[in-house]
C-alpha cells in the first residue's frame, strides 16, 4: 500500500475547510495545511484535523504556495485539494482501493475535476487534472495562477472524480486577472499556456475585445496544446459573437477542425451562427452532427451538456421552426434521456402537445 500526504493552500476558507477535510480523511495518511493570511478561523478549523499547519506569506504566486505545502510532505504520493473542493463518498472509496493497488512505478494520477453543475446537480463543465504525484520526483508547481504540474513520467489517468463546490466568491474576484495584469505590465513575455489562460480570465470578466485579442495571440504561437487550441476556437468565437465581428465566427469555429475531430461544442456553436441567421434548415444540420458526436476521451476541458442535451434540445427548436413537430418530439425526448428533469424538455412537450393535437 501506498502513502499519501494531502498538501493544501487556504486563505480564510472557515465556511468549506470543514467539508473539505471530512470527506477526504479516511484516504489519506498526512494533512499539510498552508495558511496565506487568514483572518478568520480557518487555521483553528484546520487544527482539528492535523498539527501540520504552517504559515506562508501570500506573494501574488500559487505555485510558489503549493511548492512550499509540497515541501513538507513525507509521505509516498503528494495530493492535492482546493478548500472548496469536495471528495463524494464513491471517489473516496475509489482512492482508498487505488492505495492498496497503485503500481508504485506510477508517478502521477490524474483524476476528474467537476467544476460546475446545473440546478439538478448534474455535471457539466469537466477536466482531467494531476491529483497524486510521487514525492520522491520533486515535482514543482508552474505559473503564478492557474498553476499546473506538466504530465511528466508514468501517467495513470483514473476515472476518479473531485468536485469543487463552491459557495462563495473569494475576498477579491478579480485575483486572478490582476495577478495576469501585473506580469503583462512587467513587460515579461507570457509563455504560450499564460497568454491562453489570461484570455480566458478576460472572457470570464466580459473584456471581449482583449480576451480575443489574447486567445488569438496564444493561436499564433502554433505551440499550444491542441486541446486548448480548441478551446481558443471556441471562446474565440463567442467574444467574436460578443464584439458583433459576425465575420469572423465561421472561419475561427471551421479553423479548430484542423487541430483534431470535431467536437460538439464547435458544431453546435456553428448551428448557433445560422440560426441567428434564421436559416434553421442548415443550423438543424450542425446540430445533429453535433448530437451524433461522442465525448471525447481527453485530458482537456468538457463541457459535458453539448455531448447529447444541448444539441438535441437545439434540434428540436429547429425542427419546431421549420414546422416538422413530429421529428421535434424526437429530438426533446431524446434531450430528455440526458436531462429527465430539464424544465426546457417540459417547456418544448407542452408547446409540441398542443401543436400536435392540433
């Protein structure tokens, strides 16, 4: 069996620490807890459930935090948790069965990273992030934020999920982006996973123009990871959508189809642009492609509701305006096996029942 040392950073987290521990306890042998300035009782929480617990002063840098939680460890395997993260009974189980049979030759375990959910408590946005990493390869911490651990070595990627469950917004919401801010102000060149992450933070703040002009700077490189190409290509295309640069969706959304496969999100991101248009003929097209498309098995960024829901309920909206109800039935039932409890299933079988009856 396997030893694991839980390495984590936390700034006045009173409301989730608790949560977080309790549900990951039992399937590890260490608890390291990093403190970078809480005010509140989140250290007298954390005392509760180790005597490991240090303080580090915060220097606008995660990696330079995690590095030093890491530093402590002694245990096999160095794991890592956000105080919002949440282990679901199944996951611990599945990590504690993976102790007593992980091959020691493995030097990093990536699991599921679900990190959000719609109002029934379904999954849909999901990546694949390194979770257990094998202490004695001094692994290091990479990027002031939206910090990472390159997949180096002997890679086990497991079907293991961790839920973030946030609950409140940090103290500043904008950390993220003013930590990207600071280093564009240096004048420090950004690496191309920096400017790809930065676009991101700009999207996610509604700065359209600079986020695209980000995400396009980070496709010029040619040395991005081809998952985050596509990715580029979609958000691309919705700040483009955003800026009313109509133009240029169509060829930024075609433009992601020579990285790898089609993904659904693309597909149904082109049946978006032609059903603005109200050609609904052609929109209908793009997301049935996009309904017939699997998930893909990837390391990369999901957005599980375009891999069967959304295009299908698309569809239906399609079929609906081109006054086929009956194959707009189809299409919303079969939305509904991906989402039985979806109030636009309810929404389009009341709307197809009186149009059918008539």
């Amino acid at each position: 069996m396997v030893t694991i040392s839980l390495c984590m950073i936390v700034k006045n987290e009173e409301a989730v620490l608790k949560r977080c521990l309790e549900s990951v306890a039992a399937a590890v042998d260490e608890i390291i807890i990093v403190d970078t300035g809480s005010t509140d009782g989140t250290k007298a929480i954390a005392g509760g459930f180790t005597d490991k617990v240090f303080d580090f002063e915060w220097i606008n840098d995660f990696s330079a935090a995690r590095n030093e939680a890491f530093s402590k460890a002694v245990m096999d395997y160095q794991m890592w948790l956000d105080a919002d993260d949440v282990v679901p009974p199944e996951s611990l189980g599945a990590i504690i069965k993976l102790k007593n049979e992980l091959d020691p030759k493995v030097d990093i375990v990536t699991m599921k990273y679900i990190t959000n959910f719609d109002e029934q408590g379904n999954p849909v946005f999901q990546s694949t992030r390194e979770r257990l990493l094998k202490r004695e390869k001094n692994y290091l911490w990479q990027d002031p934020v939206h910090e990472c651990i390159p997949l180096l070595g002997n890679v086990l990627y497991s079907d293991i999920e961790i839920h973030h469950k946030k609950i409140k917004w940090g103290d500043n919401p904008n950390r993220n982006i003013d930590i990207y801010t600071t280093l564009e102000n240096s004048g420090k060149a950004f690496t191309p996973r920096q400017l790809y992450y930065f676009a991101r933070e700009l999207k996610d703040h509604a700065q359209w123009a600079k986020s695209s002009y980000y995400f396009e700077k980070f496709l010029d490189t040619g040395q991005g990871w081809v998952e985050d190409n596509i990715a580029s290509c979609y958000n691309l295309a919705i700040c483009y959508a955003r800026l009313d640069d109509s133009h240029k969706i169509l060829p930024t959304l075609i433009k992601s189809f020579t990285y790898d496969s089609p993904r659904a999100e693309i597909c149904s991101e082109i049946g978006y642009y032609y059903k603005k248009m109200r050609l609904f003929a052609i929109a209908l097209k793009w997301f049935t492609i996009a309904a017939s498309i699997e998930t893909p098995n990837t390391a990369g960024f999901i957005l599980r509701d375009y891999y069967g829901y959304i295009p299908n309920i698309e569809s239906c909206v399609c079929a609906s305006e081109l006054g086929d109800f009956i194959s707009a039935r189809v299409y919303n039932e079969k939305a509904a096996t991906f989402k039985p409890n979806s109030q636009a299933v309810a929404i389009n079988r009341r709307f197809l029942a009186t149009k059918l009856n008539s």
